[in-house]
C-alpha cells in the first residue's frame, strides 16, 4: 500500500494521514519513516480527538509544526502562499462528539 520506490516515481509530495485510534502508532511513526525515505516533502498527520493537525515539512528545521483547526493552515510546499481551512472540519468534529452515541443522524 505505501511502497516507497512507486511514490518516489510519482514524485508525491503531501500526505494527509487521518488518524484513527486503530492506525495511530503506525501514522505517527513507521509511516513517518516511510514518507520521508521515500522523499514526500510534508506529511500532515490529523487528529480528530486532539483537533489538531501534525505537520512535517521536511526542508524545513523547524518540524513538527502542531496547529489547531480553527484558522487557515499555510502549506510548506507551496511557501505558505496556499492555506487550507480546516475550520468546517474542526466543526463537524464537534458535532459528531456531541451526537447521542448510537443515534441514526439524518442528513
């Protein structure tokens, strides 16, 4: 599934990973590994318990970068000239903690 000599061919260059709790050990860490071995250069790692997005930008010293959802998020590759709002996802978030657990939502 995450083999490193194809996403080096396809020259990926960011990975959204959305942490589940039966994923999380792998996503903060053999996939971590991974990602940069196999020359991804970010790796954002979300974390809908935490509301917070773990971010790699690995030509950049300064990584990790930890960031709420509640305000635009510059992306490293695109020199922070791209930003993406995670606000409505923080919201939904919220929403679906708050919702009776075993309830059918309707839509």
């Amino acid at each position: 599934m995450y083999d490193v000599q194809e996403m080096k061919q396809k020259k990926q260059e960011n990975v959204l990973e959305v942490i589940s709790p039966s994923t999380k050990l792998k996503d903060y860490t053999k996939k971590l590994e991974k990602y940069m071995n196999a020359g991804v250069r970010e790796y954002w790692i979300l974390d809908p318990d935490q509301q917070k997005l773990l971010l790699y930008f690995f030509e950049n010293e300064n990584c990790p970068m930890i960031c709420g959802l509640d305000a635009p998020i510059p992306v490293g590759i695109y020199n922070g000239e791209l930003k993406l709002d995670f606000t409505h996802i923080k919201k939904w978030i919220e929403e679906e903690k708050t919702f009776p657990e075993g309830k059918e939502r309707l839509h």
